[in-house]
C-alpha cells in the first residue's frame, strides 16, 4: 500500500518553520510520505543549515519544494504587512503549480494539506484541487484565543482598529 502524500506549508516567519518541520518528522515517522513547502528565501535558508548539520539524513525522508512569495527585496520581507500581501497574492497559483508539478513527475498525489493557520489562503487552494485540509496553529493556545476574540472584542467597542 503506497504511503499517503501530505503536503505541510508554514507561513515564512519566524516561529513557524521549525513547528512544522518538527511535525514533519513525526509524519514521516508514522509512514507518511511528506512535502514540506517553503518559500524561496526560506528553502535557502533551510538547505544551508542542512548542509552545517551533516547533510540529507537529517531530513529523514522529507522532500523538501519551494514557491516564491512575490518579495523581491530582502528588506520588504522584515515588514509582515508586505510579507503577508505578497504572499496572498502570488503563493496561491505558485502552490497549486507546484503540486500539479510534482504529480505530472510521478510523485503521489497529494492527500493532505497541513497549512499553517496564517496560510488560510492554502485553503482555497486545496479545496479547488479536492485535497483535504488540518491546519496547524505554531503558536500558544492563549494566543489563538486572543486572535479568535478580536472580531468580538471590536464589536464589543473594547477594541478599536488601532488596537
């Protein structure tokens, strides 16, 4: 039986990879076959400090794939504002490029997923090619709960657009 083929996407800021590269191992641990996706600059980053550590068998049966995020400047990817519009608009097509890729070089269709919560975008993408969606949120409980209160805590006039 073929292992199922999940696709894990974090947000490319700092906290997020490393969460979902830790999952990763665990997937692959329990038979998965697993894409971990980057962004350019990111995959960059990730490769280098591969090469420091020893090389591939630290990576233990992950594939690893990259996208861009649309930044050209190294100095627009430190403002998140910027960082979070580009993405949006230009990882969506990049993504569903990639996988479309992947399938037409023979690799198992992807099954799953397993977005970071700040990329909801991946969301419509998945759904419009049929893959199934978990998401991960890499941060702590309380602060989810805060990011699921604000619409509220607006309404509620405890919060204005300022904060």
């Amino acid at each position: 039986m073929a292992k199922a083929h999940i696709l894990v996407l974090p947000m490319p800021a700092q906290g997020h990879v490393t969460p979902l590269m830790e999952l990763s191992h665990r997937l692959v641990d329990h038979g998965f076959e697993v894409t971990f996706v980057n962004t350019e600059a990111h995959h960059a980053l990730v490769v280098a400090a591969l090469q420091a550590a020893g090389g591939a068998s630290a990576m233990a049966g992950i594939h690893l794939a990259s996208i861009s995020d649309g930044v050209e400047d190294d100095e627009e990817r430190k403002d998140i504002s910027k960082l979070i519009d580009s993405c949006t608009r230009n990882m969506p097509g990049n993504l569903e490029r990639l996988i479309a890729g992947m399938e037409a070089a023979g690799r198992p269709k992807v099954k799953w997923l397993i977005p970071d919560v700040c990329a909801w975008w991946s969301f419509d993408v998945a759904k419009r090619l049929g893959i199934r969606v978990a998401s991960l949120w890499p941060a702590s409980a309380a602060c989810l709960a805060i990011n699921l209160r604000i619409p509220s805590l607006t309404e509620e006039g405890l919060l204005d657009n300022k904060g």
